[in-house]
C-alpha cells in the first residue's frame, strides 16, 4: 500500500517526464528496453544472408544500430511489412524465418545506463496489453519465435517452463506471462504503471503550468524547465490511477514527446443494425467464455450466432465446437474470395483454421455436411435484432430468413479507442475525414521516426501505424527509439 501511495503521490504532482508512452503491450514493453539503455550492435564475425545488408552493416560495426542511418539499412529489404525499419529490425533478429530458416540474431546487447531516458508507460492491464484479456487457449496466428521480444528468446522461456510449441505456436497465455516476465526480467517495472486509464492528451504552453510545479521539475538537470524558451508548448497528459479498493485516483503529468501505443482492442466494429443493444449481443469473444462459465449457454441452447469470417470469429468458432454448443455463423463474402483470411493461410500450419474454412464450405443452410451443430451462412448480412432473442438475416438475392438464437457475438474487427485525443484522432489518420483504422486508415506517420507528420512530439506505433504483427511492431520502437535519442543527444559521436 505505502509503494501504491508513492505512485499515486509521483503522479498527481503535474510532473515532467521526457516520454510517456499510452500502451503497454508489446510495443511499448519493446521501446521501453530501448530507451532504458538497452542498446543493439552488430555482432562480430556474424553473417547475415543478405550480402548487402551485410556490407552495410561491417561498415560501421563500433556504431549502435539506433545511431546509424535507418533508411540506409532498411533499403531495399522486401518481407511481409510495408515498413523498412520493421523489415530491417525483424530481419536483424530472425536473418531468414521467412524461408523456414533458424540462422541466430545478428544483433549483441549491450546495457548502457547513460543512455536511458526517463520515461513512463501507462497501461490499463498487467505488461502485455491486450494479451491479458484474451482466452488463454487460444493460439495464437504468428509462429511462437515470432512473438518474442530483444535478448530474450521466447522459445527459450518456454524451454524454461518445460512447455513445447504446438504446431510451432503457442497459447493467448504463454504469451501474457512472458511479456510480464520480460519487464520483470529486463528490469523495466520502474518505468510501467499498470491499471491507468489515459483521459486526455492536448498540447499546452509550458507557461501555462504552474511556477510551483515549475520549481520542483527544476531540479531535473535534464528537463526543459532549463530551457530558455519559456514559449515552448508540451503534451499534457491527464487521466486516472484505480487504486487496490476500486476508486480513481487523477494524475496529470508533462511530456516533450508522447507515443501512442494503444493498439485496436478496444473498440469493436458495431454492424449499426436494429437491436444490436440489446442484452443478449456482444462484440467480444470473452462474452462467450463467460456464459459458457455460467452455464447460460451449453448443448441443449438454441444456437449462438456469431457473426465474421475474421480468426477472431474462427477462434468462437473453435471454442463453441470444442464446447458442444450449437452455431450459426454468419457472414457477407463468399467462402472462396480470395481476400478471406483462409484463404491465405497455409493448411499445414494453421490445421484448426482450415478445419473451420471447411466447416464454413460444407455446412451450409442449403445443404447439411458432415458437421454437427453448426450452420455456415455465406453471402449473409444482418438485418435486425429482436427482443424475442429471433435475428433476421438477408441472402445476397435479397431473400430474407429468421432464426431464434441464444446470443449473439458480432465478431467483425474493432478499431482504436482515440477518445482522449482531439477529434478522436481523426486528423492525424492517412485520411483525415476517417476515423482511425489499422488496416485501411493508419495514423500517417514519417516511416523511420514513427513520428506523426500533423503533431511534432507526437508518435505511433503499433497496429495505430498500420504495424499488426508483433514481430514488425519492434521496428516502429527502434525508429522511435532513434529518433528520442536524437532529439535529446544522447547519440555517442
């Protein structure tokens, strides 16, 4: 309670930090090892498969990886990211995973203390963001070695838990415990508060902050309240700590620069049809899980209705199968576009979600396959929700159908929750008369900064960048890293 107390007393001041970061999953967990003087080099004598990445790289050996010029590296490296740095970063770690090979990091270490700079991560769960509120059996799309972060191998931690890969992929929850455990590990805990939610984020003049908190920050030699620029405008970021026994505590804290790393897990996409509030519909797959815990939904229920052909969809699916409850799965594309997830994934790989896909193909409404208790609706929307729990559905020749369900999980995606920034940080998107979206309308950021192009100080990273796999996520931290370290000097000459 006393350590609580402290937190909440070092926040409430309007206090000053060089960074604040909204967001701790992997993405910030990753810039967090870097700004705290964690630092990669070259490795001697190593060799990386690409020659010319490895001429590039013997030209400056002594040089850390975060002090050279990314762009230079980064060009001409093609791989599944549209991001050059996320494709050098991720190729530096893992040289050749991309054709199946294990060829060991071409990346070194090296903690240098006074490099660090102060920073704080802000996160509303334990470190690993998101990972914590999926269902700890779900397995996980990326190969497992893809999931971990620096220095610290994730097939390595698994050894250590004498657990294997399944299928070369692991578990919602492995996952969860080993980004905790790298923080704990790395030793990062300091700079991480956990069960804070961000409120708002807005520019403000540093005149406007109070000369008594002005007195106090004073004694950071590295603080620009020693600036003589008086004029010069910071990020003030307020939002609320909850404490042990439930209450909320408000914090207001001063940054130079602020990086969004929120990702898009907390938003789901709402259809926008009649009824989609009531009660018994829900957008998150939890809500299955919990009623299957409360034994509201089980064999004998009439269908669940869920709607997508996303793997969050596949993945109730997969836990409604496995739990014997009837399912009516509704969605608009057809099962062979090309553009549909399954399609694009290879079958040996991914056994479970091609087991789906042929479920999808087979059981349709028109004709009854081999699989029991679940019912496919290609070419299908939504119409309406009633309150006697009956859905109505329409075909693509504008045929309409009813059917009487138990609940209903609307499982289409989910965008970022960008309400503590003005206009919901809709003028800071690729395009600024849209709402922020990962997939089709990031947030337009400068590719080897990171740095957003309307807000100087202002960064993204993450899914918000249009980065959605945590093995490319890690480069959008080295740029940002980089670019910090430039701006506060901290780059050795």
């Amino acid at each position: 309670l006393e350590t609580l107390l402290k937190e909440l007393l070092c926040l409430q001041k309007c206090k000053f930090f060089s960074i604040v970061f909204s967001g701790n999953g992997p993405s910030g967990i990753c810039l967090s090892y870097l700004l705290s003087g964690y630092t990669p080099y070259f490795r001697r004598h190593s060799l990386h498969p690409h020659p010319i990445l490895q001429r590039k790289l013997e030209e400056a050996p002594e040089v850390s990886v975060l002090d050279q010029d990314l762009e230079y590296l980064s060009e001409g490296l093609e791989g599944r990211s549209h991001s050059p740095v996320a494709l050098l970063f991720d190729t530096l770690q893992r040289p050749d995973t991309d054709l199946g090979g294990t060829a060991e990091s071409v990346l070194t270490w090296w903690h240098e203390p006074d490099r660090a700079i102060p920073h704080l991560v802000l996160g509303r769960n334990a470190p690993g963001g998101a990972w914590h509120s999926i269902e700890g059996s779900m397995v996980t799309l990326s190969r497992g070695e893809w999931m971990g972060l620096p220095d610290l191998p994730f097939k390595e931690w698994l050894k250590q838990k004498r657990r294997g890969l399944r299928n070369n992929r692991a578990t919602a929850e492995d996952i969860a415990q080993y980004y905790q455990h790298y923080v704990v590990k790395k030793g990062l805990q300091k700079n991480f508060r956990c069960g804070t939610v961000v409120t708002s984020v807005r520019k403000v003049s540093a005149e406007s902050i109070s000369s008594h908190t002005q007195k106090d920050l004073q004694e950071d030699s590295d603080s620009l309240w020693n600036s003589t620029e008086k004029s010069m405008e910071v990020f003030q970021v307020d939002g609320f700590f909850k404490t042990a026994e439930g209450d909320k505590e408000p914090f207001s804290i001063c940054a130079e620069n602020v990086v969004l790393a929120t990702g898009t897990y907390d938003n789901p996409t709402w259809l926008g049809v009649k009824g989609e509030n009531l009660s018994y519909v829900y957008h998150q797959l939890s809500a299955l899980e919990e009623a299957v815990k409360n034994n509201s939904v089980g064999i004998m229920s009439d269908p669940v209705l869920i709607v997508g052909a996303g793997l969050t969809a596949a993945d109730a699916i997969l836990f409604a199968h496995h739990c014997n409850i009837p399912v009516i799965h509704v969605f608009r594309r057809r099962v062979t576009d090309p553009g549909l997830i399954f399609n694009q994934l290879p079958k040996m790989m991914y056994p479970e979600y091609h087991k789906v896909h042929q479920m999808m193909k087979e059981q349709t409404a028109a004709c009854a396959g081999p699989y029991e208790s679940y019912i496919s609706l290609p070419e299908h929307c939504v119409l309406s929700f009633g309150k006697d729990k009956k859905c109505i559905f329409q075909d693509k020749n504008g045929c309409q159908k009813a059917y009487k369900i138990s609940m209903a999980l609307v499982l289409t995606g989910s965008n970022p929750n960008l309400s503590f920034l003005p206009n919901n940080g809709i003028d800071l998107a690729m395009d600024s008369g849209q709402p922020v979206n990962s997939k089709r309308n990031p947030i337009d950021v400068d590719p080897f900064t990171y740095e957003c192009t309307q807000e100087k100080g202002l960064y993204a990273l993450g899914p918000l960048a249009g980065d959605n796999f945590v093995r490319f996520v890690q480069g959008g931290a080295l740029a940002v890293a980089s670019s910090l370290f430039k701006k506060a000097n901290k780059n050795p000459p």
